[in-house]
C-alpha cells in the first residue's frame, strides 16, 4: 500500500494508485487537510491503516451531482461530515450575521459548503447514486442526534438523522465504530442490519427487536413543551457514558431514533496507533494557489496529548461528543509526533501547544470511573473538587520537559485551555512554577467566565474566589522568577441566569481589578449543551428550576457593554443599562463609577472625588 502522500481527490490520483474502485468516499464540508487535528484525516487514514481504499471530496459543489461523482461509485459507502464544525456555526456569528471569513477553507474564502451541510450533502449523493449506504459523522451529526433545539431558526429540529434519511451516525469519535461499520460491510452485511455497535444510532419502524431501552419524548413533544424538552436533554445528558450509558430512543412521527451507548474510550495503545498514521500534516497541494488553508497555521505544529474532559462546563459540547472519560497518549508517542515537528521545513523552534480540550488532564478523574464510568449527577471539580479526584501534575510535567529538551525544540507552549481550579486543588506548586517559567508565552489565558455566583452556578463553574486566589497566586510566582507575564481571562456575557445585576457585577469587578477586555464571548447556543437547553426552555434541566435567559437584542447589548464599559461606543448602551436596574450611584466622577455624566446629567449629580468625599458637580 502507498504511504505518506495524500489520499486521491481525483480519479488520476486513483489510477496513480492503481485503484479501479475506492471502498469508501469520505464527503467533507472542509478543505482537505491531511493532520490529526481535523476529523476527516482521522477517518481516512484510520480505514487507509485498516487496509481499505479511500478518497476524499471536499468541499463539493452542492448546486449539481457532478462533484459528488467525480471519485465514482464506492463499493462499500460514503461517509459523510460538514467539518470540524457545526456548519451554522462555521457560517453565522452569535448574532446570526453571516462571517467574513471560513478558516477551514482554502483562502478563508466563505460559501465553499451550504449551511446544514451534511444534510445537503447526503440529499446529493442520494440524487447521484441509489442504494449505496450513507453514513453520517463529526461534530454536526454527533450533536445534533436527537431533536435539537436549533438557534439559527429559533425552533426545535428533527434528529439529523431523520432530515437526511441516512443510513447510520456516528457520534462522538469515530475511529472504533467505522472499523466495526467497514468490516461488516466487507463481510456482505447489509447495513440495515448494523444495529448494534457503541456510538452509533439508526431508524426503526418499530421496537421488535431493540431491547432494554429507555424512551426519551418524542419530537413531536419537545417541539411544542418545553418542560417535555428539559426532561428529554436532561436523560441525554445522563446517558452519556459508555459504562453505564443505556440504549435510548425518541419517536418522530412513525420512525424511532435508536441511540446505542456511547462508544468505549481508546486505549492508549488504540489511541497512540491513531496518531502515528501516515499524516501528510499539512493541506493538500492544489489548495497552495488559492493561499492554503488558514486553520493549518494554530495546529500546524501543535500537539493533541489527550481527549474528553470531566471539567462539566454547561456550555461546553464535549460531554456530548468526547465525553468525561480522559483518553491520553503515552510519552512516547507524544516525544515521537514533537520530533517530526522538529524535522518540518517550517519549524522555527516552537511548539505552540501541548493539550486538548483541556491541557492540565491526563488520566481518568478517578479509579471509579474505569469499573463503574463517570457519576450520574456528581461533577468532579463543581461545586468543589470531588475528594476522589485524582489531582496531580507530575507525569505531564515530566511530558513537558521532555519535549523541551529535544535539541531543536526552543519553547514549548501551552495554549490550549487548563483549569485553574485544577491546577489550585494540586497542594504543590511546582506545575504552576514550571508553567510560568518555560511555558507561557507573555500571557496566560484561562476561563473564569463569570464572577456573579448564580451565574456561575448553571456554568458549573467554581466561584470566584478560586479565581482570585489563581490570580494572586500566578502574578506572585512571576515576581518571585522576575518575568513579567499577565493573565487573560476568557469571559461571557448573556449566558443564562445572567441579568443586567450579574451583568453589573461583572462591570465592577474589572474596575476593581484595574482590567480592560478587549474580547468578550456573548453566549451562543449551539447544539448538544447544557446551556443550550436552558436558553431554549427556561428550566435548568437537571433541577427543573426556572432560569432567567436574557434573550433580547437590546439586553443582550447592554451586557456585553458593560464588561467593555470604558469604551466609548458603548457609553449610551451601559448608561442605559445602569439607569434600567437603579445604579445611578455608578454614574459620576469617583473612583467607583463605571462612566461619567454627559450633557444634561452633569446637572446636580452626586458623586464622590478620588478622596471619597461627597460633594454636588458645579455646574460652569
């Protein structure tokens, strides 16, 4: 079998390799880019690894058939994925305008995939070919499995896999559950009958022969109650784990969603194999004219060390598609992917990350979770860290040192996200110390997202006073090595349970820390989040209490200009918003107002001089 070029993309690259018929097509909403950090990649060179023949169509035109056979007929099936992101996300910004740019294109250029693309797509090679099995992956399908709510037209969708009329999905990572798929069908079965493996769902007419399930309501029900909805999203939730983790279904119309347990976690072994395949680590060639692939350069020469994460942030969709359960690669494997970064004719000496979703995690959260999989309704750092954590640095300490000592390597960052409150229950401080000494490049950016407790509460995240004690503990260790490096903390406005109060006790604690964000994250709810589910409902699904979600434009507004309160355009936006919840007291000229009067309201405003003392504006 030929190795380490790039998979064919056209029938001479097929005939090149003396290949009349390829076993699987895979359809992407992505350029073709051939590194272990896009999803498409993964797949094809696990099944390449596996011994079967692939090609890729990326990005086809979706307005005829003629791109979607350019690669013929696949003997086995066309695996089809929108992208490393939802397509609706790639396409619209949280306030639904269309983005100026698409970085998993070539050139950045936008309207290379149709929004909904994995739809589309399926609907097309349905058009092009009959009878030949589509099967559905990557994070669109994944999260989008059951009835969704869909925040690009405010409403309830059906399972993607009801839309398209797939064949199977996939969800979560798929490198097991497509070796299971591919061998059956080269075995002769019917993909009908492909009913039974771990992180798959598949369409039913009846329940004849699916066996202790449990039904979530249907379609039809969380389209139009909302509570109906919370309850479904709150047993999707809970399910997902591949121990524990039980069959579910959810009726649309006549059809039944069959949803197997998730898939079991890699082994390490597994997981090293997956990522010493033959990766061309790069974009392909024909894309070099058109000015590359801009979502290349932040992975280039990156290193993913590890997979899922138990930090249970409710906004976050790994829970869904990852899942808790930490997955990691060994050193070596780790060592050996940093060498053939050394050896890259455009390394410059750094390696720009060592993580993944969440860096500072490499092993399992506790012994527990290898028998009897992650708790039901228990988190393992929210409220407090659980006392079964497993809470320690060494051994990705120990990673971090060696991959620095490679002759050629000059610094090894650290970009991807570390929990602080991790980082905080470890009782030494060595990793913080070494972090701070070899690994952060000028700045630190870590994710307190909120500071207001009720806020804070339906994140799951930890109060702010472990921030604070972060914050405190980080600058006194830079003091302590002489460097002077400054932290950058991720924040989010109009997440729910958050009002124009939390709001405003966001606004007073960036005056109190003296802090400027030039960037903040307005909540935006895509599929398959805790979050999500709040926003649509109005209930926290895991209490059924209600929750406040701010949803109009206008308020939505105000919140995020009040955590950017100094800047001037969004003066009118936080005097209103100050005036609307009675603070004028933070309107004026002492050291705790957040703007200063204008016009008519200088007249007679009360405030305080930088002594504290009150006194009455004069007006000249």
């Amino acid at each position: 079998m030929i190795k380490s070029e790039f998979l064919p993309i056209c029938k001479e690259d097929m005939q090149k390799r003396g290949w009349e018929q390829l076993d699987f097509i895979i359809i992407t909403g992505d350029a073709y880019v051939d590194h272990p950090s896009f999803g498409t990649a993964v797949i094809s060179r696990v099944l390449e690894d596996a011994g079967y023949k692939v090609g890729i169509i990326a990005q086809p035109d979706w307005r005829s058939t003629s791109d979607f056979k350019k690669l013929g007929r696949p003997r086995l099936a066309f695996l089809i994925n929108a992208g490393n992101l939802d397509s609706m996300v790639n396409h619209y910004t949280v306030s639904k305008k269309r983005r100026d740019k698409d970085l998993y294109s070539p050139g950045g250029k936008m309207g290379l995939r149709p929004d909904r693309a994995s739809i589309v797509y399926t609907n097309m090679v349905k058009q092009a070919y009959k009878k030949v099995p589509i099967i559905l992956g990557g994070l669109e399908a994944s999260l989008r499995r059951f009835a969704h709510y869909d925040y690009w037209s405010d409403k309830v969708r059906r399972s993607l896999l009801f839309d398209s009329e797939a064949d199977l999905l996939i969800f979560g990572m798929g490198e097991r559950q497509v070796i299971e798929i591919a061998d059956l069908l080269n075995n002769g079965l019917d993909i009908k009958y492909i009913r039974h493996i771990q992180g798959t769902c598949y369409t039913v007419e009846n329940l004849e022969e699916v066996y202790d399930y449990i039904e979530v309501p249907s379609y039809e029900e969380v389209s139009t109650d909302k509570k109906a909805y919370a309850k479904a999203f709150k047993i999707q939730y809970e399910g997902q784990d591949s121990i524990r983790g039980e069959v579910l279904i959810q009726k649309h119309k006549d059809v039944y969603i069959v949803q197997n347990p998730p898939v079991l976690p890699l082994s390490q072994v597994e997981l090293d194999r997956v990522y010493s395949l033959s990766y061309m680590r790069n974009y392909h060639p024909v894309y070099e004219k058109m000015g590359g692939v801009p979502s290349i350069q932040e992975v280039k020469h990156s290193i993913i060390s590890e997979r899922g994460c138990f930090g249970g942030c409710s906004f976050c969709a790994l829970t869904f598609h990852q899942g808790r359960v930490i997955q990691s690669r060994s050193q070596e494997s780790i060592i050996e992917e940093a060498q053939k970064i050394v050896g890259d004719k455009d390394f410059k000496g750094y390696i720009h990350d060592v993580g993944g979703p969440t860096a500072n995690f490499r092993h399992v959260a506790c012994e527990k979770q290898k028998k009897h999989g992650t708790c039901k309704n228990k988190q393992c750092l929210y409220p407090n860290p659980c006392k079964n954590l497993y809470v320690d640095h060494e051994e990705y300490l120990d990673l971090l040192k060696k991959i620095r000592s490679i002759e050629g390597v000059k610094k090894v960052f650290v970009r991807s996200g570390l929990r602080y409150d991790y980082i905080m229950a470890d009782k030494k401080d060595e990793f913080l110390q070494e972090l701070c000494k070899h690994h952060v490049s000028g700045q630190l950016k870590v994710a307190p997202e909120h500071i207001s407790p009720k806020v804070l509460d339906l994140m799951g995240k930890p109060r702010r006073e472990v921030y604070d004690k972060f914050v405190d503990k980080y600058y006194k260790i830079n003091e302590k090595i002489g460097k002077k490096q400054f932290l950058v903390p991720y924040l989010m406005s109009s997440h729910p349970g958050s009002d124009l109060e939390a709001a405003i006790e966001m606004a007073e604690y960036l005056r109190d820390i003296h802090y400027r964000p030039e960037q903040v994250q307005d909540f935006y709810p895509t599929p398959g989040t805790l979050s999500t589910c709040m926003f649509y409902t109005g209930f926290d699904p895991r209490t059924m209490k209600e929750v406040y979600v701010p949803k109009s434009r206008e308020e939505k507004a105000m919140q995020r200009a009040l955590l950017q309160y100094r800047n001037p355009k969004n003066y009118e936006l936080v005097k209103k918003a100050l005036l609307l919840s009675r603070r004028k007291d933070l309107i004026g000229y002492g050291p705790k107002a957040l703007i200063q009067p204008k016009g008519e309201d200088k007249k007679n405003i009360k405030t305080k001089d930088i002594r504290g003392k009150k006194h009455k504006r004069k007006r000249k």
